[in-house]
C-alpha cells in the first residue's frame, strides 16, 4: 500500500504539510495543491490514487470539486476523502450525497487520517485481486472487481459510497444492521457514525435501484436489511 500517489488539496499551509508530514511518513508519494481548480488539472494530468479534499477552498469550493470528479469517467473511481472543518450533519451528508468516500473533521489527530487512508487502500486492494466474488441476487448482480452493479443486466450508476452499502447488506439477506454497523463494516471503525448520512445514502440507492430499491427493507427502531429470499 505504500509509495501510492496521493493527492492532497488544502489551502491552509499549516493544515497541508501536518497531513503531507504524516503520509510521507507512512511511505505515501504526496503531491500538494491549493486551490480547486489546480486540484481538478493535477487529478487529470496525475491520476492520484487518492484524494484528500478541503471543503472550504479559494475559487472552487470542495464540494463543486469532488462533483465534478465523480461525473468524470476517467477519475470518477478515484476515491476522496473530504476534510472539513463543519462538523454539522448536513454538511458530511451533503459531502456524502455528491460523492465523497468518506470524510474527516478538522481538528483531526494523524492517526485517524492515516487509518482512514489505509482502509480506503485495504478495500481497493481486495477489488483488484478479486478477493470479492461477483453476487448475484434476484435480478441484481454485484461485481466489486469491476465496482459494477446491474439489473437485468443493464449497468446502474452508484457512488463507491452506495455500491459498498448494496453489497454489504446484500451479501447476508435478512440480516438487520444498525447505521453504526453498516458505516462501520463498509468504512471501519475508524468513521464518524451519523444517522442522517447513512439514512440519505439509502435513499439514494433505492432511488438508483427503481422497482429493486424495495428489496432494501427498513426496520423501525433498528436500521435496515436487504429482504431475504
């Protein structure tokens, strides 16, 4: 995992090289921008592995950023981490609904920000050697090799977020998991649990999933389960 390149767009000199010091130290190649437009250029030229996002940038703000990324083909598979110094739901939801992978609120201790980026590192791995099995169920088949979701054979477009979601509920039908569970088995136990945001990613998928989002069941008072066979 480590000599990956990474990304990292911070505008505050003093926040950036707190985050530049800690991956060098871990082995990570860094490179370094401050504003969202220099951010969108290197992603493009350099096809970083990872991308750690400020959301409060000068000119382009993260959040335009990390959308524009996401719609792009070739760095929509980048992952991003978003670092922002709002704490508010809304905001990690909002950071959540246009693509984020996962996120850190400032102040942050290097720790948590090296364990994030090595968990984000640990799931990419098991994609690529394909440690993960395609799965198929009902009309739905998951590919976490190729990230690929389909329904009747027809591709359906989800955020990394979203497709970790369907296959974590999916692989054990009828089994309840609580927010804390799903958030913690898709991202570690490192994440920042909130209600709200994992509610907003369900939503989300359903709504991706047309006639199959039913098969996301809702439990009161519990969380919720992919509906068993």
């Amino acid at each position: 995992m480590a000599h990956e390149n990474i990304l990292v767009v911070e505008d505050e000199e003093d926040i950036l090289q707190l985050i530049k010091y800690n991956l060098t130290k871990e082995g990570y190649r860094v490179t370094a921008v401050g504003t969202g437009e220099a951010a969108l250029k290197t992603a493009r030229q350099t096809h970083p592995k990872l991308i750690i996002l400020d959301l409060m940038l000068p000119g382009i703000d993260g959040l335009e950023v990390c959308q524009i990324l996401k719609h792009d083909s070739a760095t929509a598979q980048i992952p991003v981490i978003m670092v922002t110094a709002k704490g508010e739901d809304s905001d990690i939801v909002t950071g959540l609904e246009v693509g984020a992978d996962d996120y850190i609120v400032k102040p942050f201790s290097p720790r948590v920000l090296t364990a994030r980026v090595r968990s984000i590192f640990r799931r990419k791995a098991k994609e690529k050697t394909g440690e993960l099995e395609p799965l198929k169920i009902r009309e739905i088949t998951i590919n976490p090799g190729r990230h690929e979701v389909l329904i009747k054979d027809k591709p359906v477009d989800l955020t990394l977020t979203e497709f970790l979601i369907l296959h974590f509920l999916a692989r054990r039908p009828g089994w309840v998991y609580s927010r804390y569970e799903i958030v913690n088995g898709v991202r570690g136990e490192e994440t920042i649990v909130t209600d709200r945001s994992v509610d907003v990613q369900i939503v989300g998928l359903r709504k991706k999933l047309g006639a199959a989002g039913k098969y996301i069941e809702t439990v009161r008072g519990v969380g919720y389960r992919f509906k068993d066979l």
